[in-house]
C-alpha cells in the first residue's frame, strides 16, 4: 500500500485497518510519516476486503489530507 498526504512539512499518525465484511476491522500497522509518499506492507498472511485508514495525530493542523492511495495484492 502507499499513501502520500498533502503537506510534506507535517506529520501525520494514522493507522491501517483491514477487514472482510465491513463489520468487524484488524489493525494491521500504526504508523506516522511525513507528505512524502508513504510505502506500507502488510504482513504476508493478510487477506481482506476493505482497507480503512483513520488519521490519528497531525502537527500543526487541524486537519488532514490525503491526496493519493494505492493498494493491491491483499
């Protein structure tokens, strides 16, 4: 997975969620990075439906913007 939020000066904490049916979500990293384009990897055995990411902590700001996603292979 990869994600890159807008402002490369801050630092944003979030996490990464998987699930299978919407319902019921698995951490799967708790993370903090800055703008430039962040590289995840989940952990081989994960297999799942939904991808959820819930922004945590962000410097300086209120607020939080993701501008690009990526995900494949789970």
């Amino acid at each position: 997975m990869a994600i890159r939020f807008e402002l490369p000066a801050q630092t944003y904490g979030y996490s990464v969620e998987t699930s299978n049916d919407d319902a019921l979500y698995t951490v799967q990293r708790t993370l903090s990075g800055t703008g430039a384009i962040q590289q995840i990897d989940f952990p081989p055995d994960v297999s799942a439906r939904y991808v959820r990411v819930t922004i945590t902590t962000v410097t300086n700001k209120n607020w939080a913007c993701v501008w690009d996603f990526a995900l494949s292979g789970i």
